[in-house]
C-alpha cells in the first residue's frame, strides 16, 4: 500500500523579486519521507486564476492527505502559520499576469471564511521546540497567497480526511540585503521549520490548548 501524501506548494516570484523563497524551501523536500507520508511538492504561478487551475490539477493527481501552501511574506520575522483565509481577493499590485481584483470573492457565494484544519497550536510548540521563530498568524493577507489557503481549504472540505494550512515564511537573507532594516531567515532554517510542522501535523490529530493570541 502506497504511503499517504502531503501536497506541498510554493510559488513563483513576483513583484520586483526574481526568487520566492517558499519555492527554493518546499523543492528540497519534494520526495522526503516526514511521519510515514511522502511529500509532493508543487510550483503555483503567482497569478490568481492560474494557480488555482493548477493547485486543482496537482490536488487530483496527489490525492493527498494534508495539503500545506507556503508563500513569501516580506515583512514578517517569523515562519508564520495561518489560522484562517478569507473569501476576498483585494491586490494591492497585479498578479505576474496583470489581475488586480479589488473587493472581489476568492469563490463567489462561498463562506466568508474558512479555519486552518491543521494542528496549528502543535505546529508552532514543535518550531518553537526547534529553536526556530513562528507565530500563529490571524491573516493571510488578500492576495494571492490567501486566495490558494482559501482554495486549499475549500478543497479539503471536498474530501473526509484531508486536512489543510498556509505558512507564510520571511524574505531570505540576499533579498532582506537590498531593503534595509528587513527581517529574513536562513533557507536552512525554512526548510527545517516546514519539516518540523508537518511532522506535528501528520502526528497530531487533535490540537494542542495553547495561547497564541494577539492583543493588536
């Protein structure tokens, strides 16, 4: 019997960027062994319509059984995971093929929201454990990051079992060099700090009581 499946993705870079570091992180585990599933990786386009063609293909063709989204957050410090996605798209820049959705749902009459069906309280104790700076994060953003863990979970929904989440990881080192005062962390540590959550994932099927709130 083939071994269950995690789909992981990453994306393209956008904007000014010419590397996404979700991308160079999730490639070095395509094929790992983590908890007894095996990981498929999988490149999303950083475009609204396309990624969710394709998110939809790589789904049927895996058939897995935890689907984990990771995206570039320029900004953050920590890998940060999301509790929830919202059913808006509201890009302040266009996708890499010039959408700009404002005010627009991810999937018209869908629910407003869907919640991170994985275990993010063991999540962030295992990185934590680690030694490696994570946070349960309240928002994915509206771009198109938030628009693939909304699909993701809406996907997850579709099939008893499947469960479903969205990393947001910082800036790599070589691109926080060129914008000053930036966080980043290492790709060593990225890849580490998704090996580490998806191993309490796959071995957590209830979450942990943990307070991980914000007062902002």
């Amino acid at each position: 019997m083939s071994k269950p499946r995690i789909l992981l993705t990453g994306f393209t870079p956008f904007g000014d960027e010419t590397v996404n570091p979700s991308w160079e992180a999730v490639r070095v585990l395509h094929d790992r062994e983590i908890a007894g599933h095996r990981v498929v990786a999988r490149l999303l386009p950083t475009v609204f319509a396309a990624s969710r063609r394709e998110l939809e293909s790589a789904a049927h063709e895996v058939q897995p059984a935890i689907l984990l989204g990771v995206g570039q957050a320029g900004g953050r410090s920590r890998l940060s995971i999301e509790r929830v996605a919202i059913n808006v798209q509201d890009a302040r820049m266009p996708d890499n093929e010039g959408a700009q959705p404002i005010d627009e749902p991810v999937m018209p009459g869908g629910p407003s929201a869907y919640f991170s069906t994985l275990p993010i309280k063991a999540m962030l104790a295992a990185l934590q454990s680690a030694g490696l700076p994570a946070e349960v994060s309240n928002t994915a953003g509206t771009y198109v990051c938030n628009h693939v863990a909304y699909l993701m979970l809406h996907l997850a929904t579709l099939a008893p079992g499947v469960r479903a989440g969205f990393i947001h990881i910082p800036y790599l080192p070589a691109q926080a060099a060129r914008l000053p005062g930036a966080p980043s962390m290492a790709a060593g540590d990225v890849v580490r700090g998704l090996a580490v959550a998806l191993e309490a994932a796959a071995t957590h099927a209830m979450d942990e009581k943990l307070g991980a709130g914000t007062l902002d």
